[in-house]
C-alpha cells in the first residue's frame, strides 16, 4: 500500500517560508561583539577560558579536495568588561577543527582527523606546531563532511573526559560514502568520549569509547546538567527530519553506515542488518523531530537554559538551537514520559541582519554561555549550505552576544506558548502569561519512514479535533482533551520495505484567536499516557496525481533543494530552472559518455535510479529519493515550468 505524502501541497507555504515572528525573540537582545581589529572569524568552535573566548576558525571545504590546512586559532578579550574586543591569533594550520575546550589553562583542539592538546612551551602566549601534542590521530580519512564535533565535559569516577560526535563521511550529492577505516578505534558518526585529560597526559594514558551512535551530521551537541549527552542531527539518509536526540548509552538512533571489510560503522549499529538497506525496528526513537525546512534545516550546537530566576524561570532546562542556512534560533522543551524521553519544538528567533542588532550576522552555528552569563552566538558563512540562504551581503562571520531582558523591558503584550505537556486526556499547555479565555486550538499528526533515500516526507496526515479546551484558574494553563492520538505503538505504516517503528508521531498545534510569538508547536509523541488509536491509518489517493505541480513543490523543498536550486544559483546538482529540452552530455556506470535531450523520459528515469548514469559536470552522488513513478513525474511536470 502507498500512502499520498500527506497532504504536502497543503503545507508548501509553511515549508518555503521562514518563522513568522522575524527578528530577536522579544524576551532577549542581541548585539554586535564582534572583535574591532581586522579578522574573518568564520567560527566552528567556543570555548571561555576564564574571561577569554578561546575560538577555532576554519573556511568550509566543499570541494573534498584534501587536506585542507587552513584552520585557526584565536582567542577574543573584552567580551566581559569594558575594554575593547580584540581577537588575536594564536595559531594556523590545522586541518579544519571543528571542537575545542579549555581544561586546566590548556587548550584542546578537534580536527578532522585527530584531537591534541596545546602547550605553551616557550610562553609567547602562542602555538607553533611543535607545541601540539597529538593525543589520537586516524579519526577520518579526507572528506569533506566529516569533522569532529565538540567538545563538552563529562566526569566519569573523578575523572575528566572530553566527548563529542564524529560526522560520516558521503558523497558531494548526499549519498553516503563508505567510511575507510584508518584508525580502528574510530565509529563516525557516533557520540565519543576521550580521556581521561589532565593537562599533561600522554597518548598512551587515553582512549576513544562510545556513547551511542547512528547519526548522519550531527553539528549539534551538548552535555545537559544532570550529565546526558544531546545530539542534534541533520536531515538526510535514514533522516527523514531533522533530529534532537537525548541519548541512551549504547543507543542506536538510524543512520547506518555502509558496511565492507575496510571500514568502519557507527557506534552499536548492529551488525546482523543489511547495511545497505536498514530498518527504523533497529533503532530507538529520536526525542524531538524538527521538521525540515518548517522548523530546522541545518540545526547545530545546543545550549541547555539553566539557573534563570523569576519571570524567565519557566524556561530552566529547556535548550536553544540555532540554525546554520535558515539564521534561526528555534527553543524545545522536554520531558520524560512514561520513562521515555520526548518533547517539542518552536520557533524562536530568525532573521539576517548585518547589523548583528535584531537578527543573525551569518549562519548562527555555536551557541555557548560566557562568565558573565550572557550568550554567545558563533557564525559562519561560505558557499553552498554553510551560509544563511537567501541572505543578500552575508559577510560569512560573526560574533554576537545574545541576553534576556530585565522584566521591565519585556514588551507588555508580549506572550507565547512556554512548553507543551503530554496527559493522559492530550496535552496541556503553559503561557508565559494569562489568557483572558480558552482560546481555538487547531491540531493534526503525521510520521515519518526511515529510509536509504535522502530525507523524507509526512505520512499519515489526519487531522485531530479537540473533545473539550479548558483553562486553568490563573489563565497560564490549556487542557486539551484529544481522541485519536497515535505514538510508537502498532498499527504501524509499511511503505516499499520501510516502516514508522520507532519513530513517533508529530503533532502540530496551532492557538488561533491569541497574539502570540509562539502560536505554534510541534510535539514528537513517542508515548502517549492514555488510550491511542487502533485504527488503520487510512489511505489517501496521492496528491502527486491530484495536485503535481503543487506537490513538485513540497518535495523540491524537502527532498531537493539542498543539491538543485531553481533561480541562477548553482549547488552540487543541475538548476532545475531551464532544464527541461535542454542537450546534454551524461556518463554511465561504466564511464562511456553520450548525449541526451532532456526530456520526460530521461528526467524520470533520472529521479528513479539517479546512480545509472550522472550529467558530466556533477559529482555521481545522487541519493535515491525513494519516489513513486508518479511523484517523480509530477515533479518532471513542475520542472517543465520552470523556464
């Protein structure tokens, strides 16, 4: 049985657009600080050594040409008093470090390929080469999608350790590629732990185990207060959406590396399953979905809220994110149920401005608290998705401080919805502030299938209709009471060899009637406290025949547009703008080339088994977007538009 994409065309202007409320969240301020010396501070990495912000700096290579030695370090002063920002470099060199701490007045560098710690020998206040000590070397071999992501503290028996995720390895068009082992010891992506550090440890005082693996690009970590390792994943393959994940030790979480006797595979993935092909029933479930391109696109480091006081109290414990290509910042809130760890995200802050004043200098990437308890935000910028999209005069850097507000500066109409509850009867919503009355509550679900294609679409959209809204007495609270709601429970979707096991549903909510800066929601149900549907998930005719061009759309934007665009810009991929009728020269798997004509045929044979032959030109890397032959031809219908 297929089930229609769920409705998508419905939803293409949610998808297309950035988050309504544009500019700074209102319960905070952003401003410039960025170093008032000449520098480009294309930021990967932030670390405070006491009142200093230690940085690594590193030009994105999209060309996977190898290696690439241009990494920096510096560190910022002032950030903290009154004297001016100043950056000073401190080091070069290094193969794009991408993780760094402070431990003990040394300095620890992650790069592709090694972690080392920094010793000032001659006390110059810099570092030359031969004042690197290498602590592990062999982590990847050269490709540019791999970087060792990090770092943050874990203590484990009194002793220090630095953890962190390892990206995989893919090709230049999204496919994956296989991971060649060149230390033994390494499981990309994964989440490691390294040490335990001292300050002076030796190679062979240290050692690389593993938290828990299965990811794609997870740009996003951190260590929560009560010591959970967090990982924010990209979308991609085996990533349907994109993924927050509170991880389990020993935890396997999807993504499966390619597996043959020369490589090496992710952290617990288990090696009884086909690694080409996968399955969600292997996996646990993510806590939060952040649906692409509506919520996230390229979400990255995030940073847990912790000892806030009074009216901003309500926000302890909750994690903001940034967003490298839509310069957003969204917030998700968690909690567990059931014994099981889930959550929801919303939107918080987005918008380009140059100014550093009321929106994002470059692609917000490391977000990091400071000493002085304000926040720091880490931009970076290059071509294709290492930048703010769609953002005319991006400089490609940028340091910002971002602060709450003192409660007298907070706008007084000011409200929105500060986390969202799981109940036995639905869910329960709390405001920053009273509402007058129970407002309308629009509400609908849908899942995701895991599959070896890249990305993914909605499926089993239903709409959901609330029983009864009610409000508390002090007007902050919202009941709702909700049949239908589905979980990680049976019955599940069986969909060309994949299924939704272990992936949840998300369920959107919408407050209507109310003036609010986050009237939106999107809880990830893993378990539900009452009763969940046991109907059969209905299908629905494709919206592919009913609406092509419409659907065209919707899968472009969340499948397609990270590799094809469709104005002058061109990505890994052929623009899509012009291409129909054209002529052109494509290369088959046994290297003959020959000339084609663009045409319905050759573009439906292209988007159905894309590894058959690849344009001359572009890297043959085009992931199968696990399509049906009528959505692939309703998506040759739209490009034929597009002229």
């Amino acid at each position: 049985m297929h089930l229609s994409r769920n409705f998508l065309f419905l939803s293409t202007l949610l998808t297309l657009q950035l988050s309504a409320q544009q500019g700074i969240h209102p319960l905070m301020k952003m401003e410039n600080a960025y170093p008032e010396n000449e520098v480009a501070l294309k930021i990967s990495a932030m670390a405070f050594q006491d009142q200093d912000l230690y940085l690594t700096v590193f030009t994105p290579d999209r060309t996977n040409k190898a290696p690439f030695m241009e990494g920096e370090v510096f560190r910022v002063t002032g950030l903290t008093s009154k004297e001016p920002i100043l950056a000073e470099k401190l080091m070069g060199g290094l193969y794009e470090p991408t993780a760094i701490a402070s431990f003990k007045g040394k300095i620890y560098i992650g790069e592709k390929d090694k972690i080392s710690r920094l010793d000032d020998k001659n006390g110059d206040g810099k570092y030359s080469a031969d004042e690197k000590t290498v602590l592990i070397d062999g982590l990847s071999q050269p490709n540019f999608h791999t970087y060792t992501i990090g770092f943050k503290m874990m203590e484990r028996e009194g002793k220090t350790y630095l953890s962190g995720n390892l990206t995989t390895s893919i090709l230049l068009g999204g496919s994956r590629d296989f991971n060649v082992t060149v230390n033994p010891k390494t499981h990309r992506g994964s989440t490691f732990i390294f040490g335990p550090i001292t300050g002076s440890e030796t190679p062979a005082d240290v050692d690389i185990d593993y938290i828990a693996g299965g990811y794609r690009t997870p740009n996003g970590y951190t260590v929560t207060s009560d010591g959970a390792a967090v990982v924010v994943d990209n979308q991609g393959i085996f990533n349907p959406t994109n993924e927050f994940i509170r991880t389990e030790q020993g935890g396997f979480y999807g993504h499966y590396l390619l597996k043959r006797d020369d490589t090496n595979i992710a952290a617990f993935q288990p090696e009884d399953v086909d690694s080409e092909i996968g399955g969600s029933k292997h996996q646990l479930p993510p806590t939060v979905h952040m649906p692409q391109r509506i919520v996230a696109r390229s979400p990255a480091e995030p940073l847990e809220l912790t000892d806030l006081k009074g009216h901003l109290s309500v926000y302890n414990g909750q994690f903001l994110i940034p967003d490298v290509t839509l310069g957003t910042m969204t917030r998700i809130f968690t909690e567990q149920v059931e014994g099981t760890w889930q959550g929801v995200v919303f939107k918080h802050s987005s918008g380009y401005d140059p100014k550093g004043e009321n929106g994002f200098t470059a692609g917000p990437n490391r977000l990091i608290q400071g000493p002085d308890n304000n926040y720091y935000v880490g931009g970076i910028g290059e071509g294709g998705l290492w930048r703010i999209l769609d953002a005319p005069g991006e400089p490609y850097t940028g340091l910002q401080r971002l602060s709450f507000r003192k409660k007298a500066e907070v706008p007084a109409s000011f409200n929105e919805m500060v986390a969202v509850r799981n109940t036995a009867e639905g869910f329960e919503i709390e405001f920053f502030k009273a509402l007058e009355k129970a407002p309308t509550v629009e509400m609908r679900h849908w899942t995701y299938i895991p599959t070896k294609g890249y990305g993914g679409s909605e499926f089993g959209r239903e709409n959901l209709t609330a029983k009864s809204t009610t409000l508390s007495a002090d007007g902050k609270r919202l009941s709702i009471a909700v049949d239908g709601l589905r979980d990680n429970s049976s019955p599940f979707i069986q969909e060309k060899g994949y299924s939704n096991e272990n992936v949840g549903w998300v369920v959107n909510i919408k407050i209507k009637d109310e003036n609010l800066w986050a009237s939106e929601a999107w809880y990830t149900l893993i378990s539900h406290q009452g009763k969940t549907s046991d109907k059969p998930i209905g299908e629905n005719k494709s919206t592919a025949a009913k609406d092509p061009i419409g659907y065209a759309k919707t899968i472009h934007a969340s499948v397609c547009a990270a590799c094809h665009a469709i104005d002058g810009q061109q990505l890994v991929g052929p623009n899509f703008r012009g291409l129909f009728g054209r002529e052109q020269t494509v290369i088959g798997k046994s290297g003959k080339k020959k000339k084609v004509t663009v045409d319905e045929k050759y573009l439906v044979r292209a988007i159905m088994d894309p590894m058959r032959e690849y344009p001359e030109g572009f890297p043959p890397a085009m992931p199968d977007p696990n399509l049906l032959n009528e959505e692939a031809e309703a998506i040759v219908k739209w490009i034929k538009t597009l002229k």
